[in-house]
C-alpha cells in the first residue's frame, strides 16, 4: 500500500516520495514510465505511444517536466542520442516504482469495482 504523510490536521496523504507514490504528477508519470516499460523512446515517441495505448496526449511541456522529474528521482535516463532526439528509458528503480505504483492503483480500481457492482448492480 502507498504510505501516507501526515498533514497538518491530522490526515494522511499519499507520501510522493515513498514507495511507488508519484505524488501529484502520478499521471504522466505513469504514462510514460509505463510507455518506457516497452523499451527506449524520444519525446515523440512516447507521446505517440502515450496517446495510443492510453488516449491521452501530453502536451510538450507536460511531457518534457515529467522526463525532468524523473530522471531527477533516478527513474529513467537519458541515453546517448545519434541525432537532436534523446532517448530515455527505465530504470530498475523506475521498473520498481512503476510495479508498486501499479499494484496501488489495482487494489483502488477492485475496490471501486467490487462497490460498484454490490451497491449500482454489475453491467
């Protein structure tokens, strides 16, 4: 399960350093480290691939923040570029949060799913 940090008044929310948490960027995030899953992009190539297995375009600056971001956290990296395009591609840190990130959202979806269907009927 995602850990929790305390807020000021006593709630708990998702630790967006912890383990598979991405904090506020979790959905770009998740785009791309999943995207990067199937092996090394450019910029491009992981918005095509974003946009057709999810139906989410990410916009340039978008995209181009989370890279940032996640090359910072150690979660994928630049490659060597044979041209003005550069390659990013995964981490093992970055395979290990995207899995623990993946299993949280899992769990979340069950459980949506499990209260749908006893509450509004399955369809």
């Amino acid at each position: 399960m995602m850990a929790m940090a305390k807020r000021s008044g006593g709630d708990e929310a998702p630790d967006p350093g912890a383990r598979g948490g991405f904090g506020r960027y979790a959905g770009p995030a998740t785009l791309i480290l999943s995207s990067l899953a199937d092996g090394a992009k450019h910029g491009y190539a992981l918005t095509k691939d974003v946009e057709a297995f999810s139906g989410v375009r990410l916009a340039p600056g978008t995209l181009y923040e989370a890279l940032s971001r996640l090359e910072g956290q150690g979660l994928i990296e630049a490659l060597e570029s044979q041209d003005r395009r550069r390659p990013y591609r995964l981490t093992a840190a970055g395979a290990t949060a995207l899995r623990a990130h993946l299993d949280d959202q899992r769990r979340v979806a069950d459980v949506g799913l499990r209260r749908l269907a006893s509450n509004w009927g399955t369809s």
